[in-house]
C-alpha cells in the first residue's frame, strides 16, 4: 500500500505515487550521491616497532604555561567524583554543635528583629478574632536560650572584649605573649584580675599542644578559648580561636517567680540562723554571709540545682541598678521587667558609699568601704511599681528594706533601712537564680567549641 500524502493547504492531496514511480525516483538519488568525489587513502602498512628510543627522548618537556595570578578564577571547580565535606553521619559531636552554633549566629545576625512571642493578654485579644486558628505549639519542654544571646548595638561585654584579643594571636611574638606556655596560663589582658572564676586544662600529642580555658566574668559573660602551639618552638600559636556567650538578658516573670520561691526561703533560713548563732560566718566579711548562704545549697531535703555562687559583687541575676545624687534625687533602672518593682525575702542588696537612715531606732548609716554586702529578709513600701517606666527608678523608690548583714566588728545584725532616706551611693539588688538557667549549657567546662549558643567576636 502506497504511504498516504499530506494534505496540501490550497487544494486537494496529490494522487498517490505507485512503486515503480518511488523506485524510480530512489534510484535518481542513488546516482546523484555517487558523483560526489570520494576521499581515498593510501594502503601503507603500519611501521614497524622497535627498541630505539625517538631522537628528541633527552630534550625537556615544554614549560608549562604560567597561571595568571592578577585574575584568579572567582570559584573553584570541583573535581569529579570529588567529595567536599564528609556526610552530616560522619560529624563528631563538637563538629555538629560548631555547624549548628554557625547557624545560630548567621541567622540571629541576618534577622536580629524577630517579633518577640505575644503575651497571655494579647493572645487572648487576639482569639476573638482568629478563634479558626490552631493553637501555637508549647516550647516548654526546653529551656529558652534567647536570653543568651547578644543583642543589636549593645555595649561589649567583657568577654566579647577578651575574645577579640585572640584575632591577633600570628603576632604573640614576644615572651609576654606567649602566656599560653606558663604553668597558670592566663591571656594578657585578663592578667592581674581577680574578680574571675577560670577553668583550664591542655592535651597533648607529640609536640603540639591545645591550651583551653573558660572564663566567667562579674556581668556573667563567659569566654572558651583554645590555643594550639608547638612546644618544641617558640613559634606563635598555629591556631587561636576564642567564642563567648553575652550576660543573660530580660528573663520571664514565671522563672524569676520560681527562683524566689525555690532559693529565698532557705537564704532567709541560712540569715536568721547567723542572727541567732551570734557568731561571725566565715571570716566576717560582709560578703561571707552571702556566699556561704549560696554555697550551702543543695539543700539535703531539696531537689534543687545548685544556685550561682557570688563572683566579686555578682550573686544572681540583677534586678535593679540606682544612683542617689542628693537628697531626694536620682536615677535608676529596673533591669528585670517581667517581675517589675518586686523584691523578695532571699534577694541580696549590694551598696556602694550609701548615706540613708535606719528605723527602729533612727540612725544614720554609710553603708560601704567601699562596699556592703547584705540579705534582705523583708521589703515594704516599694513605690518602684508605680513608676513611669522601667528607666525612671530613684532608689528613694525602694521603700523600707529590712535586711541581715556582718561586718568584721559586727556579729550578724538584722536592721531595717530608709531608702526614701538615701542621700548618695548607689545600690545593686541580685536574684539567686540556678547556675545552669543563668549560664546556659557548658558553663565550667573548658571544652572546645563550647555548645551553642556561643559567638565569634565582630
């Protein structure tokens, strides 16, 4: 059967063709492809083959062109078959908490303005009008870490200050920089300080060693830091990396709430005991009666963690910061607002040159050489709540704070203080809050890279 003709857009088909007629026309093409000229090669046989070495065997190879450096190539192009990086399976524990702690700090800088989870009353408004939503998941089961990380245009802590010192470790030439070879290996710009608690230890294979330290600064900063050097060479460090973690920030009315209650009522216990023993707690200072209080925890019948022991003036998370300026006069600022204008029996007050009155007999009292340390066992009278913002705290706000205190030439003491009466010094208020809730995880281990969340300095 002839094949069937397209049908043509201006008229009806053509007849179909018979066989002879496309037998006929196969032929035509046949003759016209056997005109064109054909390439021909010669019948030689192949050369025959021989042990002589070619004449040109001595002469060198060619120089190889060189690689203009003055525009290298902008990417590197993988080789085929080539891995770049070992599969996520194949991650250490410290390589998967380095790349997750990478993330962290990439994403909490690229979006630094995240909308903040809306409150219990804003929740509630806003079901009237979107009751078809589901409900928002609970993250409860894990603690919150955003009040450990650094926010956007705030001052450099101190341990941000000290990471920034590693950046140069090529240049620790000279034999004071090279702190890291010394039995107390302690950074240059940290030397002298003693208001740190430090934790170090090295390993070693062959002749290189890793030198690693944890730093826990008065603000409650925290630096982990690692140098690798070689012991046989007085050589700067082959490697030097430091990560810090930022004080704790704003934590939430329920934890600050939890803590006073877990914490205060045996801080008060601790208080009244040294009261009725009538006898100096350790030395006598006034700050012993504070740390020692701090340290006797874990309490026997308590499942509690451990509370953060006082570092320098630090003996919790801080409340409140003010400055008296004259009689009636000053500022200050409540630092913890989800629990605004609240102090609690088990707080600890710091002063620092205070000039107010006493009650119950009325005295006048300079409370600090420079500083004084004290518990507050009773506060009345706070108007702090009643103010306009959290930035506009006088301490004349404090109301009346009864308080048990020692010093050197006084037996634990209870005395009930004034603060409307306060005419110059400034006064810190802490919260014993856990050391880990306070700390986040890795706190006193000088392992390295610490977990997240932790960042490079800028």
């Amino acid at each position: 059967m002839a094949p069937v003709q397209p049908t043509s857009r201006y008229g009806p088909p053509s007849p179909p063709k018979s066989n002879s007629q496309l037998y006929d026309e196969s032929v035509a093409i046949e003759s016209e492809n056997s005109q064109w000229p054909q390439q021909s090669y010669p019948e030689e046989p192949p050369p025959p083959i021989t042990m002589k070495k070619p004449t040109n065997w001595q002469n060198s190879a060619p120089p190889q062109p060189q690689p203009n450096l003055s525009n290298p190539p902008r990417f590197l192009h993988q080789k085929h078959g080539q891995i770049p990086f070992p599969p996520f399976s194949q991650f250490t524990q410290q390589d998967k908490e380095a790349f997750f702690a990478m993330l962290d700090e990439f994403f909490g800088r690229k979006f630094p303005d995240r909308r903040p989870l809306q409150s219990s009353g804003q929740r509630d408004n806003a079901g009237t009008n979107n009751s078809s939503l589901p409900p928002q998941v609970s993250l409860q089961t894990r603690p919150s870490m955003a009040h450990l990380t650094p926010k956007q245009g705030q001052e450099l802590c101190r341990a941000e200050e000290i990471a920034r010192y590693f950046k140069s470790y090529r240049q620790w030439t000279s034999g004071s920089e090279q702190w890291y070879r010394t039995e107390d290996p302690v950074p240059k710009p940290m030397q002298g300080l003693q208001d740190v608690k430090r934790v170090s230890c090295w390993t070693q294979t062959g002749n290189e060693r890793r030198q690693t330290n944890y730093v826990l600064f008065p603000d409650l900063s925290q630096l982990w830091s690692e140098v690798v050097f070689d012991v046989s060479r007085a050589d700067p460090p082959r490697q030097a990396s430091a990560r810090f973690r930022p004080p704790p920030g704003q934590l939430d009315g329920h934890s600050l709430a939890q803590a006073a209650d877990s914490y205060g009522p045996e801080i008060v216990r601790f208080a009244f005991d040294a009261e009725h023993s009538r006898q100096h707690v350790a030395r006598g200072e006034c700050w012993d009666l504070a740390n020692e209080a701090l340290k006797a925890f874990p309490a026997p019948h308590l499942q509690l963690s451990p509370p953060l022991t006082s570092i320098s003036r630090t003996h919790g998370i801080l409340l409140y910061h003010g400055r008296a300026t004259g009689p009636g006069l000053g500022h200050g600022s409540w630092k913890q607002i989800n629990d605004f204008g609240v102090i609690r029996p088990g707080d600890i007050i710091e002063w620092r040159l205070v000039a107010c009155h006493t009650v119950n007999p009325s005295l006048s009292f300079t409370l600090g050489d420079p500083d004084h340390t004290a518990i507050i066992v009773e506060a009345n009278g706070s108007t702090i709540s009643s103010s306009r913002s959290a930035e506009d705290c006088p301490p004349t706000r404090l109301g009346l704070i009864t308080v048990i205190e020692q010093s050197l030439k006084q037996i634990p003491i209870r005395r009930t203080y004034d603060l409307a009466t306060i005419s110059r010094g400034e006064v810190w208020i802490y919260r014993p809050m856990a050391e880990d809730r306070l700390l986040g995880p890795g706190c006193n281990q000088c392992s390295f890279p610490p977990p997240s969340p932790s960042f490079l300095p800028s």
